[in-house]
C-alpha cells in the first residue's frame, strides 16, 4: 500500500458492542462514504485510529527499533526470514525490505483515520450527547497521530506531513518535509491534544490515550530534540498529578491475567477474544528448538521463531541482584541451532495464553510508562544542571528492581548510568535503538556489539555491522521513491 493510495482505502473501524474499550477492537466496515451522525458514529471512527498501531508494534515496530540495538538478535534458523528481519540486525537491509513498507503504510493508514475523524469533529449534523466525548476524541486523534509521525520521524528522519485528508491525485504531490517541521507539528498535536484532554478526565476510560500520555509523550518529544528545559516542565505536571505510580513488583507490569494501568499510562491493548486482536509475541519470540516448553502449547509449531533473542550484551547488563532480569529474559536449556545443549535465552516480558488454545496472547504492549517519566525527568534535570536533584528519581526506579539507591554521582557519571538504567527497565519495549540514536551513541556502542557479535555467532553475514554510522536512518520504501518520487536517505 503506498501512500498515493491509501486514501482510497475504507476506513475500517471497531465494534461498539461492548462497554470496554479493549473489547472495541474487532473492525467492521464503516466507509469513508458515511455520513456520520452522532458521537456513536464518530467514536468508532476514532476506535479505528488505534487499530493500525495495533498492527504493526505486533509485526514490525519490534523488528525496527528492537532488533538494531545491542539489546536483541536472533536464533540462527534457515527456516524462517533472516533476509527481511535478520538483516536489519546486523545492518544490511535495503529499501526493497518488505519491513520498512509495511511499517511506513501501517502509520499513513493510522494518520489517514486520524486525519478523517479531525476533518468530521465540526461537522454541524453531529449530535453529541455529551460534548466532553467531542473533546476525548480531538484528544485522542491527535496525540495518536502525533505517535504515528514521531515513529516515523524517528525512523526515516523527513517524511511526507498530511494534515488533512486527500485524494489519491493530490498525494502525489506530498514529497518529504525537513525533519523539524515533522517535529513542529508533533508538538503542536499534543499539546493540543492535551488541553482537550484536560476537560475530559472524568470519562477517561482505561485503555485509551489521555491527557497524562499526551503530555508524557511531549516530554519525550522534547527530550529527543533536546529541548530540556520544556521537557521538565512538562514531565513534572505527570509526576505531580498524582495520575501514575510505579507498581511495587516489576513483574506485575506483564501480567496479561491483570493488566496493569497504574503505572502503564499508555499502551497497546491485545485481547486473547480473537486472532484479530491477539498478538503473537512468545510464539516469535520462543527458542525455535524448545517445541512448546516456553508456549505452553505443545500444538502450535514454533519452527519460525527464535526472533528478539536477549544478547549476551544485555544479559551481561544487569546487576547481581536486579529482579527485572528474570522478568526480562528467560532461559530454555535444550538442544540451540548448532545440536548442542545449552541454556537458551528469550525475551519473556510477553506470557503465553492465559487461557486460549492456540497461539492468541493478550499482553499489551507498553508505550510509556511512569518509570520512563521519572527516568526522563531525571535526564532532563541532570542535563539542566541540577544532578542532585535527579538522583531520587533514578533511585526510585533502581530500588523497585531491588537495587541499590544512587549516591553522589557527577554529571557524565549520572547521564551513563540514566542510559544504563533505561536498557534494564525498557528492554523488549521498543525503546533502546531511539534511546542510542537521540543520545548520540549508536554508532560507538553498536560497532563494540557488532564486535562481539560476529565473533560468537559464525552465522552472521560477513558484511555484518559494517555500515552502521550511514544506517542510521531507515530507508524510505523503494515503492515510495519509484512511484511517489521521493528522495532515498543516504547509504541506499
């Protein structure tokens, strides 16, 4: 699907049978001819924005901000698809990867329906019940298309910004923005986003982006572009609303059994109700040998799997005592690719089917979390200046873990140990390949794990991490320069 032509496509939206918003996720086909009516109508439109995220953080998101960092790689397997994600492991890929399409017509598909529903909100003829479900959904359109571009943006640095929507003919024209106007909107989008959130926080639902994501997302946003003296006033309205805290056990932040919104300010939702909403993680992410000794489902072949495999780097990266690593990474010991018998990591943040009897899991994926707050706050404050004051923020998170409390530290000392503490806490959450780009390490940290890589695992190309400092950025789709005529980044 390429971005001349998606806005052809109907907009598919969700299932308003059920009260609960995660049960909203099933789609039907309202079109993009309706005419829409009542906040009902509208609210299903605005459903419909999350259900591309939805898709590819279970598909693809992983495979581009997880597998490039030093966190993840894979389990040699000649079965399965080292040429599409294998690749963008050890920094080979090319703009003909099937990944990089999928994810980009994923995000134009949920910016599409965010553009729909923004175009609808002042249509006389829609009766509101209630004007605050007005206020929800211009709150939730835009925070989750200012999500969309940031991924993007952080992926492929300038892309094409549509703001409204626009015919196939007309979307020929959009050529790639600079990356600080893509920046400028995102901004905008949520700062929008939350003052109308701000009126509606008595209908919140859970589940739902509101207005602590809106502005946790901003601070991010901030962060990324270096700007921290607007980023800690921002994160410090999260901390102290009183909104979020952390949860006393790490481990409950991954119970698919009861999900967690205490900490998780915004999230992905997955339901085991059908193939449509489940995701597929532990079935991915299994040691490809182990049958179904890490699924639980012994019926469900796995062949294909042995993806985001912990590093030995990672492993390495956690202290003696951090209760997070067990939560974090599992060992299967068993027979690996080579015949030999050893203990084989996984990733094991995502659980098995609490109750399904095939492959549908219901564990959400976590997009910001309070943890990332304080971490954040406490980055900006040491950036600021103000070390002193960042170290209770970075010891509240260590201390859960089981840790020690952070005590006199410099500046350089605390800003590593910021980015140390962000591996542990965030590892499997699509965060540590933006978290090495923003800071400006990727390069020095990936050619020291490319290193280590190819010397323990033969089966890497030989080219393997060769080109990193030029890869930095993925490449634009090949369709989107043959066809929307679009500049390619460097290095492809």
């Amino acid at each position: 699907m390429k971005l001349k032509f998606i806005f052809f496509l109907p907009l598919l939206l969700l299932n308003a049978c059920s009260e609960r918003f995660l049960e909203l996720y099933p789609e039907n086909s309202l079109s993009e001819g309706n005419f829409y009516k009542s906040d009902v109508e509208i609210t299903l439109l605005v459903n419909g924005c999350y259900v591309p995220m939805r898709d590819y953080e279970k598909n693809w998101h992983w495979v581009l901000a997880e597998l490039p960092s030093d966190n993840s790689s894979f389990q040699n397997n000649i079965r399965t698809g080292e040429a599409v994600r294998g690749v963008i492991d050890q920094f080979i890929q090319t703009s003909s990867n099937q990944a990089y399409a999928n994810f980009w017509n994923l995000s134009y598909n949920g910016i599409t329906r965010c553009n729909k529903v923004i175009a609808e909100l002042d249509n006389p003829a829609i009766q509101w019940a209630d004007d605050r479900l007005k206020e929800r959904a211009a709150g939730e359109v835009l925070f989750l298309r200012a999500l969309y571009y940031f991924n993007l943006v952080r992926q492929f640095g300038g892309v094409p910004l549509v703001l409204a929507p626009i015919t196939s003919k007309e979307a020929v024209d959009y050529k790639r923005v600079q990356e600080q106007d893509i920046y400028d909107h995102i901004i905008s989008d949520l700062q929008t986003s939350a003052t109308h959130f701000a009126k509606t926080e008595a209908i919140h639902e859970e589940g739902r982006a509101g207005r602590y994501a809106a502005l946790g997302l901003l601070g991010k946003v901030f962060l990324t572009l270096g700007r921290n003296q607007e980023a800690e006033t921002v994160l410090k309205q999260v901390i102290d609303s009183g909104k979020h805290r952390l949860r006393e056990n790490y481990a409950d932040l991954f119970n698919p059994a009861s999900k967690d919104y205490t900490e998780t300010i915004f999230a992905v939702q997955y339901s085991e109700a059908s193939a449509e909403l489940a995701q597929t993680f532990i079935f991915t992410f299994a040691p490809h040998t182990s049958g179904g000794a890490v699924t639980n489902r012994p019926n469900i072949a796995i062949t294909a799997a042995g993806w985001n495999q912990p590093t030995q780097d990672l492993i390495n990266a956690f202290e003696k005592d951090d209760k997070r690593k067990a939560v974090a990474i599992g060992f299967w010991t068993g027979t690996d690719w080579d015949g030999l018998t050893r203990p084989v990591p996984y990733c094991a943040k995502y659980k098995p089917p609490v109750s399904a009897p095939d492959s549908r899991c219901g564990d959400n994926l976590p997009v910001l979390r309070y943890s990332d707050v304080l971490l954040m706050y406490a980055e900006v404050l040491n950036e600021l200046g103000r070390t002193g004051e960042a170290a209770p923020y970075i010891s509240a998170v260590r201390e859960r873990a089981g840790v020690t409390a952070v005590t006199g530290s410099d500046q350089a000392a605390l800003r590593q140990l910021i980015q140390d503490e962000r591996q542990r806490e965030f590892c499997f959450e699509n965060q540590r390949w933006y978290d090495l780009k923003r800071t400006g390490k990727a390069v020095s940290v990936m050619t020291a794990h490319g290193q280590r890589e190819k010397a323990a695992k033969p089966f890497l190309y030989p080219e393997a991490y060769n080109q990193i400092a030029v890869k930095l950025l993925a490449p634009i789709p090949a369709n989107e320069v043959l066809i929307n005529k679009l500049e390619q980044n460097p290095g492809y």
